[in-house]
C-alpha cells in the first residue's frame, strides 16, 4: 500500500508558478499546485512507506540547496524556494 504526504511550499522568487512547473517534474510527485494566499504551493508525493516519505521530503532539502530550504523550526513539512 502506497502512502502519501502532503507538503507546503513558500515560494520567494521566482514566485509559485514556475515553483510548480518545476516540482512537477521531481519523481514521487503526484500533484502539485499553485494556490492563493499562504502556502503559495502545495504538493502531494507518494512513496512505497513511511521511511520512503521521509528520505523523499530530507531530499528536497539537502539535494537542491540552491533552490529549497528548510522554513523555521516549528514549521511541519514546510519547505520555501529560494
């Protein structure tokens, strides 16, 4: 059974839409949109299990520095573009 997660995303520059544009393309990504107000993004990824989410979601953050990082502590699952 595949589990899924649902992950917000601030952006900054260059704003939601290419944000979108390009988290669509990131393998384990079912669906993500653009949305008004705050969060700017949401995204749904799926994995095979719970350990699979999490090195998914560790990823985002380590992998692409240039373009994700890490919202404040207290912040769940919430990352913001660059």
């Amino acid at each position: 059974m595949k589990v899924q997660a649902y992950v917000f995303v601030d952006t900054e520059k260059p704003g939601p839409k290419r944000i979108v544009t390009e988290i669509r393309k990131i393998a384990g990504v079912v669906m993500a949109d653009a949305l008004f107000g705050t969060p700017d993004v949401i995204v749904l990824v799926e994995g095979d299990d719970i350990a699979t989410m999490d090195a998914w979601i560790v990823g985002m953050s380590r992998n692409d520095s240039a373009f994700w990082r890490r919202a404040p502590e207290g912040t769940v699952g919430r990352f913001t573009s660059r």
